[in-house]
C-alpha cells in the first residue's frame, strides 16, 4: 500500500486551544487507524503569548516533519506571524484564516500558498458555549478526510468531564466548521483504516521516558519542575505510586541529585528530570555518584542554550556537558534515545546500565522530542531491569574490590558485616580514604574497565539501509527521524545510504563504530547545535571514514529531510 501523509499546523494565542487541538486530531488519529506526530511550539511567556502545533498525518509511523505544510490555519495572524521560520509553506500550501485576524503577517503576504477565509470566531459565536478551536478542527476534519465517529469519540474523552452542554457545543462547532471550510479537490486526503483496538499508542516522549524509568525498576524520584522536562515529573507522580515508589519535589536541583544519590545508595533505584541549567548544578554530585559508584539516572531534556536560553523550544547543545562536564576522570553513561517511541526503551536500558554498572547514566531527550506526541504501535515489552551485584558473603567485604570486569558487589545498608564508607575522596578497596597514587590509579581503571569492558550488544546504536553506501548519515537523537526520512528519498533516487544512529554516546565503542562506518566513502553528521558539537565529538573519539562533511545548525528551527537530501545530492 502506498504511503501517504499529510501536513498541518495550528497557531494562535495563548489560550486559543491550538495544542488541544491537535491532541484531539491524534486521539482521532490512533482510531481511525492512522500513524501521528505533533510537536509543538511556544513563546517564552509563562502564560498567554502565542503558541503553534505541528502535526504530520499518515498511514505509516513518521519521526519527522516534512519540508513544508499542506495547511496552516491561523486562529490570528500576530501569533502565526512570531512562528514564521518554523512554518514553511509550498506552492500547494492551504492557509485558512480567520477574516477578524486582521492584516497578514510579511511572511504570508508573498508566501506562495493560497490564502482563504475561514470564520472562525463568527462560527463560534453564534452557537452557546462555541469554540473557535473546534470549529477549526471540522474545518481540518474536512480536509483531510476525517470521519464524524472518531472526532466526536475523541472529543466525549477529552471533555465529557465538563458535562454534556460543553460536549453539545464541541460538536456543533466541529460541524460548523466543516460545513464553512471551502471545497479544495486537490487537497491531500488520508483513508481510515482498521486498527486494533489497543495495539496503538498515543503518548509524548517525557510520559514514555516516565514509563521507560517505571519498567527498569525506578521506584525514587527527586526533582525540581523545569521546561521542558515537567511533564516527565508528572507523569512518574502519579505512574510511581502505583509500583510502590514514591516521587519528592525537591527544593532545587541540587537537593534532588542528592536525595537519588542516597536513595540509591540505600538499594532503591532512582532517577531525576531536568534540562541544561539544572544539569549544570548537578554535576558535581553527579561526580560524586561515580566515585562512590552509587547507580543513578539523570534525564536532561534539552533546550535552547546557554544560559536560561530558548526554555520552550528545542537545541542538542548539552552534548558537550553530559559526556565532558564532570571534573576530573569520571567515565560514565549518556545515553540517547531516537524518537518519541525510543524513549521508553532507551530511559529502560539507561536504568539497567547503571544499576548493572554502578555508574551515573544522563539520558539525553530533547523538547522535540520529550514533548512530542505520536500514535505509534505498542510498544514490546523489553528484559531490561537493572541488577545490582550484591556480596553473597560479607567475610572479608570490600566494597570497591579490585574485580576482572570492574563491578564490585554493593552492599545495602543493613547487612550485618557489609558496613562500608562512600563518599567523594579517593579509596582503598576497602573504602577507607586514601591519597596513594597507587589506590588512585587503582579505582580510576577500575571505574573506566568497568564501562569500556561492558558487552552492550545491538542496542548501542541503530544501523540501517544498503550495505555497500555511497554516503553514510550518521546522527543522534531528534535528528535520527529526518535522516530515516532523507534516507528513504535518496534511495528512491538510486544512492546508496546508510543511517547510523548512535544509542549509546558515551563510552565511545570505536569497534562496532567502524563496522558500521565500514566502506562509506562519504559520511554526513548531521545534528542541532551551533557548534557541532557532535562532530567535534566523533573526530575526538573515532577515526571517521572518507570525507567527512558536517550539517549542523542551532534550534529552534528542526533539521528537514529536504535539507540533507540536499546536502548529499549537492556534495561535489
């Protein structure tokens, strides 16, 4: 069956219902049998401002948006105008606006997309307790070909709880709007197909990172709210109760490292949430963690940096201080998941490594990608829960003996015998506290054997396409979408492709990187930050294959398919 997708974003004001929206178009979606994607945009204000949905529709799963959108409704032109460069439009390109909008942005005035009115607010006006939202959303219904049943199931979920008036006022609006919206025959038009019920998702990177955390064995968290890694620390309060833990809003960054770090050290698997300037404070206790060898997880949901930044929208520029910001040597795990769906697996294997290594693992999402929404299929069900090696006998107990693979049995506070000091200065095996250059070395190559020695198997990265490529993409993160997109249209054009996708940032694995780099005489990095930091770090690490070109650019704006292809059919 051919594939086939559609495009579309929202924006309005704070307030508007733009991402209620588009939430109400992906629960429609998952029923009717389709695949989505949205992510979603929004000014610096802590409320009100202006805000914008992105939605990509298909009948097959996307990690990405397109290079431009088939329909942009604008519920007022003043906020759509502040989303400008992240709303591309084509020749073929749909704007509905409401006439009491009032004047058009620049970047709409000579856009080559065709302009119609839509009345939203006069619509909704004439029905009690009308929404403007809604009636965009029978207008968008129309368009693409959305049926009544599942919009109005979609709706009944969201709302019901408001009581049937509000339902009543939802619905008339809904076909107010499709009744207005104008007749476009060559629109592009999605079909429902059947889908089990159940077997498809609906959920947001940060609640699949919450849940990710809740099947390795997480049952502590400590955290302080910050964008855009809150939802996150939502979802585990009410997810966490329901196993037996239990999650503590901590004063500040600071406290919540600290309070995993003992939780953990008490034998309770632990994590933290936050983003870039939170993970600045923690670092030093996050060194800490790795000299006391105390597993903890440490999900930093990047933003637009440095400083308090872009809050709300999204950058990959924490690599730097996740792989290099601990002082001193202190060999640890970043880790980075591919897309929405890839959170849960990659948070999962994130808690089983440390706890199966003893180590600090910082798992790098990003606001595309944690506060994204997909349908996506279920999930499989994965082995990964941490096992800790505890001492079978105390008699003789060091807590940092000096093993062949680096992991010494952890103690849990209690066992008669296994009584031991951690803390932050350097040890003996014994964890008595020593400055001997001969204990130093020790337990340095002890914590480095113990990461760099470890079998992580197939997971360490995703490696896709043709064996023998004329180009290899390779990426992390957010950016692994577009490139799995990019991919797909060059090979249609008859290159040669190969995607790879590190999982696994840190440690470097040099062996399965050349194998998966081996005969590509031209290799692509592509990745969302200023300084491709990314590449800096593969050129540091690795002895990268052929020619080597960088497609590196800073948020908000995401990384396009169009784009890449370009770069590679532009090479020469």
């Amino acid at each position: 069956m051919l594939e086939r997708f559609v495009s579309l974003a929202v924006a309005g004001s704070g307030g508007a219902g733009v991402v209620t929206t588009g939430n109400l178009l992906l629960d429609a979606a998952a029923r009717v049998g389709w695949y989505a994607y949205m992510t979603r945009s929004a000014g610096p204000q802590i409320r009100g401002g202006e805000a914008a949905a992105m939605i990509r529709l298909g009948s097959a799963p996307a990690d990405a948006h397109d290079d431009h959108y088939d329909l942009l409704v604008a519920a007022d032109w003043e906020s759509a105008g502040r989303f400008a460069a992240e709303l591309p439009l084509g020749a073929t390109s749909i704007v509905l606006g409401d006439p009491r909008a009032g004047e058009r942005p620049p970047f709409l005035v000579d856009a080559p997309a065709r302009m119609l009115d839509l009345p939203m607010t006069a619509l909704a006006d004439e029905i009690p307790g009308g929404r403007a939202n809604m009636v965009a959303l029978g207008a968008i219904a129309e368009l693409i070909g959305l049926p009544d049943e599942p919009l109005l199931a979609a709706i009944r979920h969201a709302i019901g709880a408001k009581g049937e008036a509000a339902v009543e006022a939802s619905v008339a609006s809904l076909r107010a709007g499709r009744s207005a919206v104008p007749d476009i025959p060559d629109f592009p038009r999605l079909e429902p197909r059947p889908a089990a019920p159940g077997m498809r998702w609906n959920i947001s990177g940060n609640e699949a990172t919450g849940l990710g955390a809740l099947r390795g064995g997480v049952r502590f968290v400590a955290a302080y709210p910050i964008t855009p890694a809150t939802e996150v620390l939502e979802w585990m309060a009410h997810g966490l109760p329901r196993v037996g833990g239990a999650l503590v809003q901590a004063e500040d960054e600071l406290a919540s490292i600290n309070q995993i770090v003992g939780a953990s050290y008490g034998g309770v698997p632990s994590l933290t949430a936050t983003s870039g300037p939170g993970l600045a404070l923690m670092t030093e206790s996050l060194g800490l963690a790795v000299a006391a060898e105390v597993p903890v997880v440490v999900v930093n949901v990047m933003r637009g940096g440095p400083s308090t930044g872009i809050p709300t929208k999204s950058e990959q520029a924490d690599l730097n201080i996740a792989c290099y910001g601990l002082h001193g040597d202190a060999p640890h795990l970043v880790l980075a998941p591919h897309s929405v769906a890839d959170c849960l697996m990659t948070t999962q294997w994130a808690v089983h490594l440390a706890e199966s290594l003893q180590t600090a693992a910082i798992v790098l999402t990003d606001q595309a990608t944690g506060q994204a929404r997909a349908v996506i299929e279920r999930p499989a069900e994965l082995a990964f829960i941490g096992q800790r090696v505890v001492p079978e006998s105390v008699a003789g107990y060091e807590r940092y003996a000096l093993t062949v693979n680096g992991v010494s049995p952890m103690a849990i506070p209690g066992m008669a015998g296994g009584e031991y000091t951690a803390d932050g200065l350097e040890h003996s095996p014994s964890g008595t506290p020593s400055s001997q250059a001969a204990d130093h070395q020790a337990q340095l190559d002890k914590r480095l054997r113990k990461i760099a020695g470890y079998n992580y198997g197939e997971h360490w990265a995703e490696i896709d396409g043709d064996a023998d490529p004329d180009v290899a993409l390779l990426t992390w993160g957010s950016c692994t979408g577009p490139c799995r997109e990019a991919m797909a249209r060059l090979r249609a054009q008859g290159w040669r492709v190969r995607l790879v996708a590190p999982r696994l940032i840190a440690p470097a694995l040099p062996g399965p990187m050349a194998e998966a780099l081996a005969g590509a005489p031209r290799l692509l990095v592509v990745e969302q930050s200023h300084g491709a930091q990314f590449l800096r770090y593969l050129r540091a690490h690795y002895d990268l294959p052929g020619e080597v070109r960088s497609l590196h650019q800073p948020g908000p704006l995401p990384v396009r398919p169009g784009t890449i292809v370009a770069r590679v059919t532009n090479w020469s």
